[in-house]
C-alpha cells in the first residue's frame, strides 16, 4: 500500500485515519512522503490510478434524448400541439403534419443549440478551474486541484485556496479562513501539534480542509483525502453543482417575453372576434389566430441569448478575460469607471532594481534589466553587505536559471522580490550558499494591512539577526534610533526615487535574536537600524497607453488603485494619460482622514489612490457606486476579496492572483493586462448590441405579421396569409437568421459610444422608432401587393403565394438592417458574420423549395411562380431596405453636423 487513504473503487468508504491524532512524523510514514521531495511522477500516476480524480461527484449530465425532450416543455410548443389538433379535426391533415414538422425541427435546432452553449459553458469552467502550488520531485509545481492525490505536499501562502484535505507538518503564522465549512466567522490560526483523537472537526487546528482558504501566513501540509472522501465530500448537499442565478438581463428578457405572450392572447381574441363578425368559416379563423399567436411569442430570443453569452464568453477567453458569473457579461457593457491595480497590470511586472540609497547619502545605480543576474552596481562599499544581505533572506521568491523548458531567467513567487534576489546575485553574493549559512529561524509574513516582512536568522560568526523590508513610510517608524536627520533624509530619497516612478523599499536590521511572532512588529520598534533604500522600475506595457485612451473614448475612466508610493503611481498614471491635468493622487492616511462628503466631491479629480490597505479599497468601491457609477475593480491578494465582490465587476487575475481573488471575482484576466480589461468591456457592449438586435428582428418581424392579418380582416379581404405559412415564416424564415444574428462581429465603434445605461430598456424610442419604420415599410409593400393582385382578379392561390413571399423577402432585408444603427448595410457587407451568410442562404433555399417542390405546394398552399415573378416581389421587398437606409442617412448627417459644430 502507497497510501492508507480510502479507494474510491471499493463500496462504501471506511472511517477515514483520525490524521489530527497522528504527529505529523506519523503521517509522513503512513502516507510514504518526502516532505523535502514531494511524490515523484510515477508514484502520482499510481495512486490517481487507485484513487481517482480529486473532484466532487458532479450533477449527471442530461442525455440527448433528455435534452431534445426539455425542448417540448414551453407554453409556444403547447399551442402549436393544439393547432395540430384542430387541424386533425378538421380533417386539414397536411397542415397537422405540417404543424408537427415545425414543432420537430424547432426541437432539433434547440437540442443542437443548448448542446453547443452547454460545451462552451463546460470548456470555460476548466478555464477557470482552481490550481495549487505542490512539491513533486523535489521541485515546486503549479497543477489543477483535481490532480492532487493523497501525500502530495502542499505549499501554501496567504490568498491560496486549499484544494484537497490535508495535515499540517510546517507552518509560519498561518491562519486559515474555515467558515465555508464549519461557520466560523473570522480566520483560525494553525499548528502542526497533534491533537486528541476526540478533537471536533472545528477545532482541528492541525488540519487543512478542501474548499477553504489561507489568510495570512505560510504552510507546508501533506494532502490526506481527495474528492468525496473530504469532509467537504462527505456533506451530500455541496456534491451537487449549482446552478448560476438568473442574471438581471436575463429576467427582463423573461418579462418582455411574458408582455408579448399577453399581447399574443389579445390578439389571439381580436382576430377570432373578427373573423365571427366576417362570418369566415371558425376552423380556418382559429388556425389563424393561433398562427398569429404564434409568430407574437418571441421563441427564438430565449436560445439567441444563450447563444449570445456564450459566444460572447468565447470570444472573451480568446482575449484573455475568463467570465466566471454571466452577469459580468451584460454588465461589463455599463462599466463607467474601471479602478486598475500598477504592478503588472499597467506595467510588465518586470521588476528591476535599478537605485540603491544608504543612510550615509550613498547612491547606487544599478544596470541590467529583467530577471537576467548579468548587471554590475556602480558602488561595492562594505555597507551595501547587510543591505544585500537582507534583500536575499528577506524573501520567499526563488531564482530560476535557464533549462530547456524556460529559455530564459525567471522568478517563481512575487516578481517584487524575484528583483531583490536579482540585485544580490548582480552583487556578487551566492543566494543558495547564503541560504545555507545564515537559515531562516522565525519570521512575520508580509501583510497587507503592515506593509511588512520580517525574517530571523542564525549567522554562525555573528549573533542572530533580524531582517525587516517593507513601505517605507511604515517601517522607518521602527527605526527611531537612528535619528531625526537619517529618518528625514531617508523620507526625502523615497520620495525623489518614486517621482521618477520607481516603486521604493526600505531595509533594516536588529542584531538580536528577538521576533516573536505573536507580539509582530512591535516588539522591532525603536530597536531597527535602518539599512537602505531599493527602488525598482517596471515600465508601462507599450500598449496599456492606447486601451486607457480608449476607455476615455468609450465614457470609461480609468482609476488607479496601487499599494505603491503617490508620488511613484502618479508618475506612470500621467504617462499612460491616466491622470490629466488637475488630477491628483490620494494616499491611505489622507484617505482615512477624509470623510464620505469629501471623498464624494473629490473623487471626479482623484485619479490615482496610493498605499491604500484592501478595507479602502472595499470603501472607495462604495463611494463610486454611491456617486451613480458602475464600477469594475482589479485585484490579486487575499484582502482583495471584499472589494472584488462589492465591486459591479471584480476582475481577478490569474498570474498573480491568489485563488481567493479569483473565487470572489465575476472576471479573470489571464494575462494580467489591462489592456485585456478593455477588450472584455467591448466584447460585453457587442454581446448586449447583438442581443438588442436580436429584439428588434424578431419585434419588427412580429408586428407586420400581424398589421397584414388585422388590415385584410377590417377592411374585409380574404385573409392574406395560411396558417401554415404564417407558421413558416416564423419559425423556418426568422429561424434560421435569429440564433445568427447574435453571431455578429464588433461593429468597430463600439469603445466610441457612452456605457450602455444600467437601466438601459430592451425596447428603447429609437428601437421602437426603427421598429415603427420598418413594419410599416413591410406591412405597406405586402397589403399593397396583396390589395393590387386582388383587385387585378388573379387566382386566390397565387396572390397568397406571392403574398406569403414578399414578407419573407421582408423578413431577408430587415436582418440585414438590423445589422447596425447607423452603418450602411450595403458597406457592412454580409461576410463580416459567415453565420448569418449561410443562414441567409438556407432560409433562401428553404423558400425556393416552398415554392418549387410539389409536395410542399400541397402542404402550403402555394403554386410556382414564374421565375421572371421574383424580381419584382424581390425589388419591392427591399424597400424595407432602403426605408432603414434613409433613416440611417439622416442620423449620420446629423451626427456630422452636432461634431463640426
């Protein structure tokens, strides 16, 4: 046996070894792991062999067939059923069948449909799908939670979530957040001591379990239970997936669908009362009616949608952004300000020190860039040792030379303090035989609300010595000894060294063997000599300029929220055109002191909020929305969860952004960009544009239906339209354009128009006016046609025919209109969306055969029609087309007039 944890192949699973109970020795011997090592990938493959995968038991999919049957559950299908009926009783078999194709092919474009949008769902979530630091090999490895097996070691730090069961064997201050499991509210610190075997499970402070999160603090743990044998597994109610609420869109979507249903039994009675006035036969009104009925009900918009959010989706994951909430979709179109973090995501996040400053006034520059050690200091005086020194002990990250998979030096942990080892190395010191002489005894992990780390180690010529790095506003506090005039110096440096945008650290030392980690940093207080300064640059990305010009174009305002100095993060806020003229930065202390008026009246001209601690981030938040914006913020750390969840669109992201962000987060930004933001904003303003098209195709489509059907039966006409062509042209002609539509590319102004209103309506005036238009240009053309064919003593068969083929041709050039709002359809040019291209074409061909087969001129109640016919029905069918054209025409003079005046 490589591991005593229970298979997942054998029956029911045994209790599980009482692992808090055990030393963690014991563990180690029980589970036959290194914990210097880790698993070697053989061993790995062994046991997730035996054991499985670390997943819940996921909600079984829905079969094909189960699916193609949901498709029959809808109020539409329910009448078309009983159409079909009263055809049958009419002994109007062939509209019975039909009826019953209609209502199949409908199912089979709904099956295919939800089955696409749930694959682009499921290959999202593995987008999106949580990851863990593990030792395997010896060597540190980023994997997906679902491969952790038992005894795999885990290496944790604040912000990682805890994929997997494990007991604690090394930890330094770490305090995990359990109230997901066991409902204590605040986070609990733990310990590898063993316990009492009748230890409950809340008070288990050896243990780590799966779905919760490290708050502060580092660990090393072995992983002891994966999947359903985790406590979390063990609950049966959190082994089922939950379904994502409906979104805000989504219900007003559902609304306007139930408006129109209402709409659609008004006029299901109008007509019926018509027809009874006009004494026509009650078989044919009802199936009109019904008909009718029918083509008000907007089916098509519910599948459109989901398509819509999907694709949308896609294109975002193409782009660099994972949506994790489908609301972030619909509401990153309203995004008025987007508050940014610096550090990788304006800038490269290619942290290289390139100044040091000591007490004595000494300046260092420092050449090189990148994480290359190739770089020389311009000084080598004896006091830059200690200085040196603490840049290296003082540390988590790691230096990693080139090898065949990396083609060049790279940082494992915060690039931040990959620079510092950098800059040791350039100095000529070996980090790993430091390491070795001077070990880490004890230490305070950098935290966000200190701005602080502290490391103890043991020199074996000289006693053991304490190392502090940190802000230096926050840590020359500690280093009162060294008197006023060092302090004011040091405070003068740091402040000339952040407006040149160099991002600033100070360094200090306490030749004493006192860290108490309990008592934190006070205990250093007025005992620390301060050692020096270490300022790093990290250039802006070459394309972060462009996308912040963009959002100004598009009504966005860019917002920066750093950790860093003012002085540092106004500087590249002004060369990125973050900050304009007038625009000020605000840090934390000046922050704290303002009151919620004042922060209000300041935020137009705030433009940058410096060394701000994650609960003002959560207030400034607030103070956004509470001035009427809509407000999208980025962050990476653990505190940032807050924040990310209040804001209107938390944007995570995923380099260097911790498991807990990205849980608390709708967005994940995969390349850390800024840039990447801004392309997720236009992809959610083309997602919310094509749904807004899909709403004006399928209501201008509806109406004219229906304006024909009640102007023949007031003014006494036969009625223009079967019922079985009524049903064709609604659900065969707009079929196959609707889903397509929403397939639409950008329109390429989209970043030049304002945020879509939070409360922006589905029908809007210009909607309704376009919808006005284009029904009326419809309804005129196809009852004018009707009338004059009439009137001309034609066959009532080929009128209808013709009739019947006129609004489809409407249905052809009204898609093409509702393409854009403005542009020309005749210079969007149909190859822009091949989907709606091919749709376009079959629901062509699908009318020829209508008009052409002999079997279905039996079902539908048409004959052939010369082929010399179809280009005037066709030249008057554009008139929709050009109607739209005009309108168009008018807007965009219009335009041009408002912008050179």
């Amino acid at each position: 046996m490589t591991a005593k944890t229970p298979s997942s192949h054998s029956g029911p699973a045994p209790a599980p070894p009482l692992w808090h109970a055990l030393p963690a020795g014991e563990v180690l011997n029980q589970l036959v792991c290194d914990p210097a090592l880790g698993l070697s990938a053989a061993e790995v493959d062994k046991r997730r062999a035996r054991e499985g995968a670390n997943a819940l038991p996921e909600a079984q999919r829905r079969s094909l067939l189960a699916v193609f049957a949901r498709q029959f559950k809808s109020p539409l299908i329910y009448i078309l059923f009983a159409a079909a009926v009263l055809a049958v009783a009419m002994a109007h078999y062939g509209d019975a069948v039909v009826i019953l194709a209609v209502v199949l092919v409908n199912a089979v474009v709904g099956t295919f449909q939800e089955g696409r949008a749930e694959r682009s769902m499921a290959s999202l979530r593995r987008l999106a799908a949580l990851r863990v630091r593990v030792l395997r090999d010896g060597q540190e490895a980023m994997i997906e939670a679902r491969e952790l097996v038992p005894g795999d070691v885990l290496l944790l730090a604040a912000g990682d979530a805890i994929g997997a069961d494990a007991r604690l064997i090394e930890e330094a201050q770490l305090q995990v957040a359990e109230a997901a499991l066991t409902g204590e509210s605040v986070p609990v610190s733990k310990k590898v001591a063993r316990l009492s075997e009748a230890t409950g499970l809340a008070d288990r402070h050896n243990m780590l379990f799966s779905g919760t999160y490290a708050t502060a603090g580092r660990a090393r743990a072995v992983v002891v239970a994966i999947g359903s044998h985790t406590e979390v597994g063990r609950i049966a109610g959190l082994t089922e997936a939950a379904a994502d609420p409906t979104t805000p869109l989504e219900q007003r979507i559902e609304q306007f669908g139930r408006w129109l249903v209402v709409a659609a039994l008004v006029l299901f009675v109008a007509v019926v009362a018509l027809g009874m006035f006009r004494d026509l036969p009650l078989a044919d009104v009802l199936m009109v009616a019904i008909s009718q009925m029918v083509s008000m009900v907007p089916e098509g918009l519910p599948v459109a949608m989901t398509i819509a959010l999907a694709v949308g989706m896609q294109r975002m994951a193409g782009r660099g952004a994972i949506i994790r909430r489908l609301s972030a979709v619909e509401t990153l179109g309203s995004t008025t300000v987007i508050c940014t973090d610096k550090t990788g995501t304006l800038t490269r996040n290619e942290m290289t020190v390139s100044a040091l400053w000591l007490p004595g006034g000494l300046e260092v520059s420092v050449s090189g860039t990148g994480y290359s050690p190739e770089g020389e200091l311009s000084s080598h005086d004896a006091a830059l040792l200690p200085l040196l020194q603490a840049a290296a002990l003082c540390n988590d990250a790691q230096l990693l030379p080139p090898e065949e998979a990396r083609t060049q030096w790279s940082v494992l942990g915060d690039p931040t303090e990959g620079a510092l080892k950098v800059l040791a190395a350039k100095a000529g010191i070996a980090l790993e035989q430091l390491a070795r002489e001077a070990p880490r005894e004890a230490e305070l992990p950098f935290d966000a609300d200190t701005k602080m780390m502290a490391t103890r180690h043991r020199f074996a010529a000289a006693p053991r010595r304490v190392f502090i790095k940190g802000a230096p506003e926050v840590l020359l506090h500690l280093c009162a000894a060294d008197g006023t005039a060092v302090l004011h110096a040091a405070r003068a440096a740091a402040d000339a060294m952040a407006a040149r945008a160099l991002r600033v650290l100070a360094f200090a030392m306490v030749d004493d063997d006192v860290l108490d980690p309990e008592a934190g940093f006070d205990v250093l207080a007025g005992r620390a000599r301060l050692l020096g300064l270490a300022g790093q640059i990290d250039p802006p990305r070459e394309e972060v300029k462009t996308a912040v010009a963009e959002c100004r174009a598009a009504g966005i305002r860019p917002v920066m929220v750093t950790g860093d100095h003012k002085l540092t993060g106004l500087a590249i806020a002004r060369e990125l055109g973050i900050a304009r003229e007038g625009d000020r930065a605000v840090d934390g202390t000046e922050l704290e002191h303002m009151n919620e008026a004042d922060l209000r009246d300041g935020l137009d001209h705030i433009s940058v909020f410096a060394r701000v601690h994650p609960a003002q981030k959560l207030r400034i938040v607030e103070a956004l929305q509470a001035h009427g914006e809509v407000v999208a913020m980025t962050g990476d750390g653990v505190n940032d969860a807050p924040a990310l969840a209040r804001a209107d669109v938390g944007v995570a992201m995923g380099i260097t952004g911790t498991e807990v962000a990205k849980s608390a987060a709708k967005i994940i930004i995969t390349d850390d960009n800024f840039a990447s933001i801004v392309a997720a904003v236009e992809q959610g303003r083309v997602v919310y544009g094509n749904l807004k098209k899909v709403i004006l195709y399928l209501f201008a489509t509806s109406i004219d239906e229906v304006v024909v059907l009640l102007l023949a039966l007031l003014a006494g006409y036969p009625l223009p339209l079967a019922a079985v062509q009524i049903l064709w042209i609604n659900i065969v002609t707009e079929g196959t354009l609707t889903v397509n539509l929403v397939m639409d590319p950008a329109d390429g102004d989209e970043m030049k128009r304002t945020p879509v209103p939070r409360n922006d309506r589905l029908v809007d005036r210009t909607m309704l006016g376009r919808v006005l238009l284009m029904s009326a240009t419809a309804v005129l053309v196809t009852f004018g046609w009707f009338v004059w064919r009439l009137e001309q003593g034609l066959p009532m068969d080929l009128v209808r025919t013709e009739t019947f083929t006129v609004l489809a041709m409407c249905q052809w050039f009204n898609v093409l209109n509702c393409q854009s709002a403005t542009r020309s359809a005749l210079r969007l040019g149909l190859l822009k969306n091949p989907w709606l291209l091919g749709g376009l074409a079959l629901s062509i061909a699908l009318q020829l055969l209508v008009l052409y087969a002999p079997f279905m001129n039996t079902l539908f109640y048409t004959v052939p029609l010369a082929p010399s016919d179809l280009l005037p029905l066709l030249l008057l069918a554009s008139s929709v087309l050009w109607g739209e054209e005009l309108r168009k025409l008018v807007v965009r003079l219009g335009r041009k007039r408002t912008a050179q005046t």
